[in-house]
C-alpha cells in the first residue's frame, strides 16, 4: 500500500471524497512528524509506537573501494507494532 491507496482505503471506508481523505492522511503524517522532530512519540494503542531512537557515530567501509568512513551520529525514525496488529498478521 502506498499513500494513494490509503487515500483511497479512506475515502471509501469513511464514506468522504478523496480531497477530504487527503487532508485527513496527510495531516496524520504531519501530526506524527511534528511529535517526533521534537523527540516525541507517537503511541497508538493497539497498533503501535512511533519514535525516535538515537545511532552512534561510527566506522563504516566504502564498498567499491573497501576505504573506511566515518558515519556520522544520526537520529533515526523507529515503529514498534502493538498487539492487535501483531496478533492480526499471525
């Protein structure tokens, strides 16, 4: 699914128009990128947790030439499914 197919999967299962569903998602995806660019996190019952989680600066190898570099400290976007949602693949 990408976001097009949500837009869609929306509209339709909440009976609006694919302009109104569009506001809808993308004002989610705002939502939970302004909660985690301030080291927030997004915690939806059932479904999951989004948040951020730090990397360590460190050595990596460039793979063409087999030189080492180094990698910077990153903040990197984390999901943690719920128990619903685990339960609803298995």
């Amino acid at each position: 699914m990408n976001k097009t197919d949500l837009i869609e999967f929306v509209a339709k299962n909440a009976k609006i128009t694919k302009a109104d569903s569009e506001k809808a998602v993308n004002a989610v995806f705002k939502g939970i990128t302004h909660t985690l660019s301030k080291g927030g996190e997004a915690r939806f019952v059932g479904f999951g947790t989004f948040a951020v989680s730090k990397r360590k600066a460190r050595t990596g190898r460039n793979p063409r030439t087999g030189a080492e570099i180094k990698i910077a400290a990153s903040s990197v976007a984390r999901f943690r499914p719920g128990k619903e949602l685990k339960d609803s693949i298995n």
